[in-house]
C-alpha cells in the first residue's frame, strides 16, 4: 500500500484543537481532535490514493464490499462484511464471486448505494490509473480489456439494482490454476470502497467523492489539510462490524517537518503524530522519558529498500545490482532511522508468510559493507563511472537514506548525483514513464493486506503501467512470473502449504539484487495526554484506527 510517502500528510501549522468534553462512561461522543502528517497524501480521492496517509482516512470514509475488523494485531487482518451481507458465495472452480448489498444504504450526501455503483468504481479507480489497478485488470474477466479501452464496461461484473446482487467473474491464468487467492483482499481496498455512479472520471483530491463510511470529508484545503466529520446517515444503517466511531470532528493539518510534529505532539498543541512519519532522533530520548505512557514503537509490515531500474544502465547489469547490495551499510540506516529500522535484505517482512530463513546472500544484514567484492564486480561489469540519478524524498531521515546511498554509490564506483523532491509528491512522480533518469532511489512498502502476493505486486511485470507505476525497478522476470502463476491463485487460508515456495522466490529475488533491501520499519505510536491511550487500535493494514479513539 501503501506508499508511506506510504502507502505523507498536508503542510501549515497547527492551531490548538478546541476539545468539547461531553462524557459517557469515562469517554466522549463529541470532540475535535487534530492529528499531524508531515506529508500531504498523494490523493484523498480513492480512486487515486495509494499512500497510508491516504487510506488512514479512506479506510472510514469509503466502506467497500468487504472490509478488515476493527482490531490490532492478526486479527485486523480478518476480513468481514462491509456493505455486502455476507462474506461472498464462491463457485467450487473459485471462477465466481456472489455478493448482495445490505438493504438501505445512503451514501454520506443522501443518494441510495446501488450495485451498479461497484463496477463504476472499479472502473473509475482504472481511469484514474490507481497504482494498484492490476489487482483488477489482472484478475476480473474483461477488466484489461476496459483498462486498454476495447470496452466500454467490466464485462465479468453483473449487477442487479432491484436485489443488489453482484456477480464477479474471475480469470482463470491456466487450466490447471485457480484465480488469485486473495482477491477477496482486493474487494477490501479503499479503491474498491464504493462512490456513487456518475461521479467525474477524474481525480478529485480537494473534492473527493461522497462514501458510505462512519466519516465523511467535510473540507480540504490543498497541501493544508481537511476535516473529517461523522457521517450523520452511517449509524442507522448498523453495519455490525464496521464502528461508527467516537470523535466528532478530526482536524488534519499538515506541518513542515516531523520535528514540528513531535514537539506539538509531546507539548500537548496536538493529538497525533503520523505513524507514516519517523520521530527525529534528537527528540526521541525526550519523548521516551516525558511520553511513556502515551507512547511506544510498533512492528509493522513494511520494507525499506533502493529500487533499480533494471532497464537502464547500470542496473540492467546483474553485476552492478548485486556491488549495490554488497556496499550497503545497514547498520548506518539504523542509526539515521533512531533505531525504528532493524536492518534486512529480503524482500518479504517477517511477519508475512515466506520470509526467508536463508542466510542474506551478500553479507550478514547487520554487517559492515563489503566495499573490496562491490567495486570488484563493478570493474567487471564494465560499467564504472556510469553516471546515476539517486532519487529521494527531502525530509528526515530519508534525505539521509539518499545521502548515504549516493555516497555508497560513489564509494563503489558509480557517479551518483542526488535528486531529492518533495514526499508529497515523491512517488506519483517516480512512477510516471516521462520522468526522466528514474534510474534508483528509495522505495518502501507497508502491507495492503498480510499476503506475499501483495509485495510481490513491486517485482510483477504485469503491474508496470505508465502512470502511478510501482514496479519502478521495472522488473520483468519470467522465472518470477512463472512463480507468481503458482502462488497467485493459493487461498489465504492455504498459505502456509506454499511457504517454502515463497521462501524461495524470496531468495531468489534477494539472489538476483532486484532490489537493495536495507531494512524493515517500526512505526510510533505517539499521542497527546487527551487521548485515551488503552482504547487506541493500531490497525496492521491502516495504521491508525481513528474509529477506536476516544477522549479521556
């Protein structure tokens, strides 16, 4: 997902929320609470949106067929029930997904939801160039073909206003396969949260499109920030798991660097710190000592990595990929990450089945680098001095991610230049083809859903598109492909049967120096004394679970 760019915030600075205390139970119903982001998301409209500081709020604005539980941990993985009745009716070859919509749903501004709004938002989200449009050209029956616009609708989605029937035909990659086992994931996705037919077929992020969620978008104000607001229309529909929520009004502001952010926090002048944001290493000593008990570190499913453009010099050298890898300096990125960064070199975090056990095939992950063996391979790579573009994002610490990664660069016989841009608008611009020399820099993932496959999106060759791509490696790999045939199709429920498959792709990629993993991320958890600490989720997908906050 999510970019952590992110799956990034807004940019001004913060006025002190107005609390209004009505209390119940020790909690209140009503209240204002400002939360920070250091980036502006990369839309708020959810056809777009692919960064965590787009789905955080999306996840409660736009409900989708299926949703995840309100829960932390592995049960907030669970997918249950959103505007659909029921988990959805599959045939036995696992071609045809059955869903009814729940009678009586309104969207936020009034207008019935209709079943022909599913397929209208899947097509949408596609014209849109949503970066995780694949997971719908690839898997529903004539999605490419609308996608490449030989089609005018989803021939495989059929819909029936009166009952609210949906019917979802799947591809089947080959005769021998099932379709792909986590596309009940897929009809999870904020992208797939349904918006009202008719809506423009353009990206909307200063007016984005009515849902049917606890919370709706009362204003944005661009690279400033917005307001959420309950949904007055949400509660009566008694959607059973989806929470209506505590807080009346959340303020989103966006200030200018994570600095702002944790001394407004830790001075009690705002409520949240993004979790998609790195606490500076100068303030974290105070935080930990002053904010014990309103704070902590939390394990998450995410990678840190250097991509490498595979279709360009130098990095189409498998050389050259694996002296990047062999001259990295984890234990350096640790350090600049205050130590919310444990260092790594596969692809797959450890919480995601088919993480290696496998010893790092160019040097112990916590070792130092091994600069002799790297500009050894570049020398025989025939490619020394080949001059290269490191791009990054120009906050802390991932301008000193990019700092290091040029300098290793350079160390090992390249001539790397930076190109640092805003994190706002960092991976929409890394990921359109006309921008020129995207040839390496920073990437990093934060899980969609607890399923490889989802990773496994960054080194498919079918995800590559022109626009808000995130294969930026380009990688296109038939031995991958051939793999991904096998696994896709695995149900959830089964993936432990093929873990050692995955283990083997994952090393296999790790092998290959697709890309220059450097570590896996931890997030903070970090709030003002005002919330109810005990009662926060910390969701595994979404991050902040603003449905469970309440005011002490």
């Amino acid at each position: 997902m999510i970019r952590s760019s992110r799956f990034i915030g807004l940019v001004a600075l913060l006025a002190t929320s107005v609390l209004g205390l009505s209390a119940c139970g020790g909690t209140t119903k009503s209240g204002t609470v400002t939360i920070l982001f250091g980036t502006a998301a990369d839309s708020l409209d959810p056809g777009f949106g692919y960064t965590t500081q787009a789905a955080e709020p999306d996840w409660i604005v736009y409900t989708g067929l299926l949703t995840y539980r309100h829960a932390e941990g592995k049960a907030g993985g669970e997918l249950v029930p959103g505007l659909a009745q029921s988990l959805p009716k599959v045939s036995a070859d696992g071609l045809t997904y059955t869903l009814t919509l729940r009678p009586g749903l309104v969207y936020s501004n009034g207008k019935p939801v209709k079943a022909s709004d599913f397929p209208f938002t899947l097509e949408r989200s596609m014209k849109l160039n949503w970066g995780g449009k694949s997971f719908f050209t690839t898997n529903i029956v004539g999605a490419a073909a609308y996608d490449s616009g030989k089609a005018s609708t989803i021939s495989g989605i059929k819909t029936n206003d009166a009952t609210g029937k949906i019917t979802i035909k799947l591809v089947s990659p080959a005769k021998s396969l099932r379709p792909y086992g986590a596309f009940p994931n897929v009809l999870a996705f904020p992208s797939a949260g349904l918006v009202p037919k008719g809506t423009p077929m353009t990206n909307e992020p200063n007016s984005p499109p009515p849902g049917d969620g606890p919370y709706m978008f009362s204003s944005v104000t661009a690279n400033k920030g917005y307001t959420l607001v309950q949904n007055p229309r949400f509660a009566n529909q008694h959607i059973p798991d989806v929470p209506a929520g505590h807080i009346k009004t959340f303020n989103i502001q966006i200030v200018s660097t994570p600095q702002q952010e944790a001394t407004q926090v830790l001075s009690n002048k705002a409520d949240n710190f993004d979790p998609a944001d790195e606490i500076p290493g100068s303030l974290l000593p105070q935080i930990q000592s002053q904010a014990g008990n309103r704070f902590k570190e939390v394990t998450t499913a995410q990678n840190f990595y250097f991509f490498m453009n595979t279709k360009t010099k130098p990095f189409n050298s498998q050389l050259v990929r694996e002296a990047v890898v062999y001259g990295l300096d984890r234990p350096t990125y640790a350090k600049e990450a205050a130590g919310f960064l444990t260092p790594a070199c596969f692809f797959l975090p450890p919480q995601i089945i088919g993480h290696p056990n496998a010893a790092c095939p160019y040097g112990p992950a916590d070792g130092s680098p091994n600069l002799t063996k790297a500009k050894a391979l570049v020398q025989q790579s025939g490619l020394a001095g080949t001059p290269v573009t490191v791009w990054g994002e120009n906050t802390s610490p991932r301008k000193e991610y990019a700092d290091t990664y040029a300098q290793e660069l350079n160390a090992i016989g390249l001539k790397a230049t930076e190109k640092l841009i805003a994190r706002a608008t960092y991976f929409t611009t890394i990921g359109n083809a006309k921008t020129p020399n995207v040839q390496t820099g920073f990437a990093d993932w934060q899980q969609d859903f607890p399923n490889p496959s989802d990773f496994y999106l960054l080194v498919d060759a079918r995800s590559i598109q022109p626009v808000n791509n995130q294969n930026f490696g380009q990688v296109d790999d038939p031995h991958i492909q051939a793999a991904l045939g096998t696994l896709y199709p695995v149900p959830a429920s089964k993936l432990t049967t093929v873990a050692r498959q995955w283990q083997g792709l994952d090393t296999y990629v790790a092998q290959k120096a697709y890309t220059a993993v450097f570590g896996y991320n931890k997030s903070p958890e970090f709030f003002s004394n005002r919330i109810n600490f005990p009662s926060v989720i910390f969701h595994p997908v979404y991050f902040g679970d603003w449905t469970s906050w309440t005011l002490k």
